[in-house]
C-alpha cells in the first residue's frame, strides 16, 4: 500500500468512527471543515509518528498540515527532507 493511501484508509476509519461514511477529495478541509476534531487530529499525529516518522516535537504541531490529504502529503515530504539534511550534515 502506498502513503496516500495508507493515509486515506486511516482518515476514513476516523471520520467511519463518527458515521461519516461520505467520500473526501485529497485537496478537501478535514478539521477545518468540521469533519474531524481535534482528538482526531491527535491520533493522526500518532499515526504519521508512528508509520512515517514525522516528529513533531521537531516540526512543531499545527492542525493546518492535517487538514487535508494532500496537507499530510506535504508534512511526510518536509520530514523527510528534514531528516535527510540532519543525516547529510552530521
């Protein structure tokens, strides 16, 4: 499976887990829009740790990069050109 749509399977078990079952565009507003709360984006965080290593502690935490699909995308992208230039500079 690749990341967008291990992504993606984990945004509909949250949204599942509310009854909403309606489909999103990777481009479309999950927290802003209401669709997700900020518990979910908590446990989003945990899941981008956890499976992509994004480290949070590092790059700071705002809800703005989870907002959507493509958001993520991004964040997993910067982390790793992060961690790249940390291993390329030691």
């Amino acid at each position: 499976m690749d990341n967008k749509a291990a992504i993606r399977e984990f945004i509909q078990k949250l949204l599942a887990r509310k009854g909403d079952t309606q489909p999103f565009m990777d481009d479309g507003s999950l927290i802003f829009s209401g669709r997700l709360q900020s518990i979910d984006a908590i446990d989003l965080a945990v899941f981008l740790e956890e499976k992509f290593g994004v480290d949070f502690a590092e790059m700071g935490f705002d809800q703005q990069s989870l907002d959507s699909v493509k958001a993520i995308m991004d964040l997993i992208a910067q982390s790793s050109k992060a961690k790249n230039s940390a291993a390329a500079s030691s």
